[in-house]
C-alpha cells in the first residue's frame, strides 16, 4: 500500500490562519524563516489524522488555537486540518475540525463559551469519532504511521523494548534449538532447557548459586559451633563408668530390698496393698463425681467459649479498622498538603502569566536616527537599518513572550488537573473513614454485647458451681476417707518399731544415687560428645557437597551466558542484515560479564543516542523506515524537521516533505 499528500488545507491552526500546502503526491521542500509555520505544518498533518501534534502530544497538552498578539486565545473560530490523500491511486478526503460552543445562560445578555465540538469526515461525509479511528486503525494505524512517517519516532521516541519487539517480528524470533545447532559446545544444554527457556534456567541457577554460596560461608561458623560444644572427656573411662553405675545400681537395690524385708514383717505388705487400692478407689470416685457434676454445666461452658471466640474475631476486625482511620487520616493529611502546595504554585503562575502578558516592548526612540556627536540626522541607509534592527527586536521579543505565556498555560493546566485529582482524593479519603467509623461503631457494638452476654453465662456457670457439694462432704467420700484412715492407722502400729533402720537406709540410698547422678552425667557426656561429632562430620560432607553442586552451577551458567552470547550474535547478525546503514547494538556486556538487552542503533559504530549529528540521525532514520517500509508492504509521507542540516538525504522510494530554515519569510514551497 502506497500513501501520497496530495494537498493539506490548514484553517486557523496554531499561527497559520490560512494556508494550503499542494505537493500533489511529490517530493517537496518547505522553506522558511524561523516561527513561519514550518513545524505547524508536520503538526496539523498529524493533528488532522489522530488529534495529536509532532511531539506526540495531544490537543489537551498543546495550544491548536491561534492566539493574538498578547497571547491570548482567539474565540469564535473554527479550526480545520483537511487531508487529499492518494491511497494507492484513489483520492481519499479526511478532515478533522473543532468550533467553539457559546451558550447564553438564563437572565445573561451575553453568550458564555461552554466547550468546543469537534466534526470528522471521510470524503466530505460527517461520521463518528470512533469511525473516523477505526478507519485510520483499517488503513494503517496510529502506531504503525508514526513508526513510517517520522525519522526520529523509531529510534528517539519508542521505548527501547518496543523497538527490540519491532526489530525480532522482521526476523522472526531465533530457537533455543537454533542456538545449541550453531555451537557444539552447547549441547549440555539440550537436557536442561527441556520446559525452561534460556531465561529462566539463567535465573534459577543464579539463584541456586547465591543459595550455595551464602550456605557455603555460613557452614564454618556452624562447624566451629559444634566444636566448641563438644563437651570435655578428660580422665574419664567410660568402661569404668559403666561398672560404677552397675555397681552403684545393685548397692540400691540391695538397700530396697532390705527396707522391704523390714516392712513386710507382720503382714504389713498387705495392709499397704489394702491402703493402695483403696486410695485408688477413692480417686476414681472422685473423678466420676467430678465428671458428674460437670455435665451439669458443660453446656454453658461451650457457649462461653463460641462467644469469646467471636469476641476475638470482631476484635482483630476492630484493631484492623482502626489501622484503616489512621491510614486514612495519614493519607488525606498528606493529599491536603499536596493540594495547598500545587495551589500556590498555581497561583505564582497565574501571577507570572499577568506579568509577562502585560509586558511591552518600549516603543522605538526616535533619538537613535540621529548622530549622538553632532545631532543631524542619520544618513536614510542607516535610519532604515536601525529601523529595521528594531523591527526585528521587537518580533524576537514578541515571540520569547509566546513561548513563556505558553509555557505558563500548559503549566497551569497540569495544577489545575492535578489540584483537581487530589481533590477527588480527598473525598474518596473522607467516605472512606464515614465507612470504617461506620464499622466500627458496629464492631464495638458487637463486642459489647457479646461481654454481657460472656458475664452471664460466667454468672450461671458460678451459681451451679456453688451448689455443688464437695465429693469429700458426700456419704460415699467420708466412708472411702474412713477406710483409708484405718488401714494407716494399722500400718503406722506396725511400722514404729523399724522406723530407725528404716530411715538409715533411706539415707544411705539417697547418697548412693547422688553419687550414680554424677556418673549417669559423665556418661552423657559420652553421648553427647558422639552426637555432635556426628553432627560435626554430617557439616564437612555437607560443605564438600554445596561446593562440588557449586562447580557445577558456575559450569552451567558459563554455558548459558555462551549460549545468550550466540544468540545474540545470531539475532544481531539476523536483523543488522535488513538494514543498509544502521546497525542494531541489542546487548550490551556488563563489568561482571553478564549481558544487559538493549536496542541502540548505531552508525559506523557511533551510538544513535550519543554519537551522531543532526544529518546522521536523520538519514538513519530513514534507513530505519526504509526497511520497515519494506517490512510493512506500506509506504507513507515522511516528514523530515530541520531538514537545513542534511548535504544528502539517503534515497528513499517514498514521498518526502522536508521542512528547512531560511531567509524566507513566508513559506517557500519547491518541487525536488
């Protein structure tokens, strides 16, 4: 598909009141002086098809408007961009204009501007905004047209990804199995990346390697920490420890064993049998009368606990709201201050708008036509220079007064439309907080029914509680507690006489096993010093492993940094080969020897960014749409700013409209 301009109407657009731009589907040169309206021109080019100016901004974020000589906007206008297209040999029309919108309100003499309308048509036809896009969208698109129609779009205003996007569509992405083909070193690789790209592989082991290497530097810190704990064996014998304790444990024994001969006289070990289950009974039946009267009150005891349970629930939803208020108040804090601050700036420009529109040039001194030694007049030469210098102070001034008031506008607008946010803000912050003091209005509400509720059943369960009689008061606790005190009572009869031996060997088993304690503890030592020497080797094979993994993880990230380098290579050769001048830097290599993606474009290996002219860049530029003309099977106009600086443009088979400074002052329009 072909795009020629075959004429451009321009209708109070920015500084052009009118004009008519007819190339007629040719290569044309636009030619004058600074501020004629060269630049204009490129603008409503692009105004007319997206509403948007050379810069990519859109009619909001610039002034479309003509305005006068303080300016001001000029009102009751009408602004109008048409479009003669060649479409691959068929005239198409497109046109876009805004007008003013002037009301007269109720008990107003006086129209009042309300806004502005804006009227689309193809081919002289009124249609709809989103026709009017989608036929822009059908025939090419905004993206694509800015990407063919302007030499700086492609490598100055498209992110860099986009661009490296663009450049790997041409070529078509190149495979891991691509990759691993061109270089046999490689092939390793071929198991790895089996459901993992390149990528991911990279950085998995980057993170496995930094996971081994942190393990690696913390296992002598933890084996020096076993070593210290081992404990001290020092003239210790453990054979000869464990014949102490077997010595020590029958000398026990044998003293039990005594105690007991002792005790068991006059059928004393039946009667302690006797005192034994009847102690047993008793706790039975005491933990039956317990369960018992437990039952009685279970009931409220679960309650209790379901209503303490949520009484938790709303008090962590009460803690959270309460975080949510202060969180609220913090932000609507921060967003007032905000609103004040942008508000004064605004009102200092306002105040700078009055005071560079009220600037005026001094008006000429007639002094200056006469000579400042003698007082005669001036040689009509001179006058006319002098004239004529003044003439052009008073336009340069003029012009340094737009471009300030212009300035101050566009950045009034951004306060007010940021003043005006924030304040939108301010009223989500303060629904906000009418919505969680709601809640918790609620929530304290709740947990204050749930304490009265918890206070009742606790003065329920108290009042069944009290009722209750203790098991010792009951009939079948005093007759166990009887019995029990009888058959102690026999036994203390029976016991009194044995009381001395009994007690000198109860103390000389108490000395015996404190001295067994002392060896049980040297033994432990034994243990203990075994588990942490085990513990101690389990960390030396652990730090031979993590190193041993470690080689191999270094191995395998050198051969995936190699495998991204060919990829590089091929990728880079692959696209560079599209191009006749340009050539793509896609990876750059960082200090640590790792790549970085980037998408620089580069002319005899000077960087697009940093190392080219005016000329270089544009002819790259159209090197770069060269291609992509090619690419797109769609060739359009390309319009080509400051145009002066270019001896020779690179050929391009498609419509040029060059825009160069000249002396001109009113543009000069040549056939090239």
């Amino acid at each position: 598909m072909q795009i020629k301009l075959l004429k451009m109407t321009i209708r109070n657009f920015k500084g052009i009141q009118a004009y008519e731009l007819t190339p007629d589907g040719e290569t044309v040169n636009v030619q004058g002086d600074n501020g004629t309206g060269k630049t204009t021109l490129y603008d409503a080019f692009l105004w007319a098809l997206f509403g948007k100016n050379s810069t990519d901004q859109s009619d909001s974020k610039f002034d479309w408007k003509p305005l006068d000589s303080q300016g001001n906007e000029l009102h009751h206008l009408e602004t109008e961009v048409e479009l003669l297209l060649d479409i691959d040999g068929q005239e198409k029309k497109l046109s876009r204009m805004i007008a003013e919108k002037w009301t007269k309100k109720r008990g107003s003499i006086e129209d009042t501007f309300s806004g502005h309308s804006t009227t689309f048509k193809i081919d002289d036809l009124s249609v709809k905004k989103k026709e009017y896009a989608d036929y822009l969208d059908d025939l090419i698109g905004e993206e694509r047209f800015k990407l063919l129609t302007n030499v700086n779009y492609f490598p100055e205003v498209l992110d860099w990804k986009k661009r490296r996007e663009v450049l790997i569509e041409m070529v078509g992405d190149i495979t891991d199995t691509d990759v691993i083909a061109s270089n046999n070193d490689l092939k390793p690789l071929t198991e790895l990346l089996k459901g993992k790209s390149a990528e991911e592989l990279m950085k998995l082991t980057k993170q496995q390697m930094k996971q081994a290497n942190d393990d690696i530097k913390a296992l002598p810190s933890r084996i020096d920490e076993v070593d210290r704990s081992l404990p001290d064996l020092t003239g210790l014998d453990r054979k000869q420890l464990h014949a102490d304790e077997s010595a020590k444990e029958q000398l026990i024994s044998q003293y039990q064993e005594d105690i007991a001969n002792i005790k068991n006289g006059d059928g004393q070990s039946k009667l302690k049998n006797d005192l034994a289950n009847k102690q047993l009974e008793y706790r039975e039946s005491l933990s039956d009368y317990k369960d018992q009267l437990k039952e009685e009150y279970s009931g409220f005891e679960e309650m209790m606990q379901a209503k303490k349970t949520e009484k938790n629930e709303l008090a962590m939803q009460l803690t959270e709201a309460n975080n949510k208020i202060q969180q609220a108040n913090f932000n609507l804090e921060n967003v007032t201050k905000e609103i004040e601050a942008t508000t004064a700036e605004k009102d200092r420009l306002s105040k700078q708008f009055f005071e560079v529109r009220d600037e005026v040039m001094p008006s000429f001194d007639e002094h200056r036509t006469t000579c400042k030694m003698c007082g005669q007049e001036l040689p009509a030469d001179q006058i006319e220079e002098i004239r004529a210098n003044y003439q052009k102070e008073v336009e340069k001034f003029n012009q340094d007064k737009a471009t300030k008031i212009e300035d101050i506008q566009v950045q009034g607008k951004e306060k007010a439309t940021k003043i005006k946010d924030l304040e939108e803000m301010v009223e989500a912050f303060e629904k906000q907080k009418l919505d969680i003091n709601s809640a918790i209005g609620k929530l304290e509400k709740g947990i204050a029914d749930l304490d009265e509720s918890i206070d009742q059943i606790q003065t329920e369960i108290k009042s069944i509680k009290e009722d209750q009689t203790p098991f010792e008061d009951t009939e079948l606790g005093q007759k166990l507690t009887k019995e029990g005190k009888d058959i102690q009572a026999k036994i203390d009869a029976g016991d009194a006489n044995h009381v001395d031996d009994i007690e000198l060997l109860n103390e000389k088993i108490d000395i015996v096993k404190a001295e067994l304690l002392l060896i049980n503890d040297d033994l432990y030592k034994f243990t203990t010093y075994a588990n942490q020497y085990k513990r101690k080797q389990e960390l030396i094979d652990s730090e031979k492993e993590i190193s041993a993994h470690y080689g191999v993880l270094q191995t395998q990230l050198y051969l995936l940094e190699e495998f991204t380098r060919t990829k590089v290579n091929l990728l880079t050769d692959a696209i560079n080969d599209k191009f006749k001048f340009v050539k793509f830097k896609l990876f750059e290599e960082n200090i640590n020897g790792g790549l970085e993606e980037i998408c620089e474009p580069t002319v005899d290996g000077n960087n697009y960014s940093t190392g080219l002219n005016n000329a270089a860049r544009i002819n790259a530029g159209l090197d770069i749409i060269n291609t992509l003309m090619d690419y797109y099977q769609t060739k359009v106009p390309v319009f080509i700013d400051n145009a002066e600086g270019v001896n020779e443009l690179i050929g391009i088979d498609t419509q040029l409209i060059t825009l160069s400074v000249s002396k001109h002052k009113n543009l000069n329009v040549t056939t090239l």
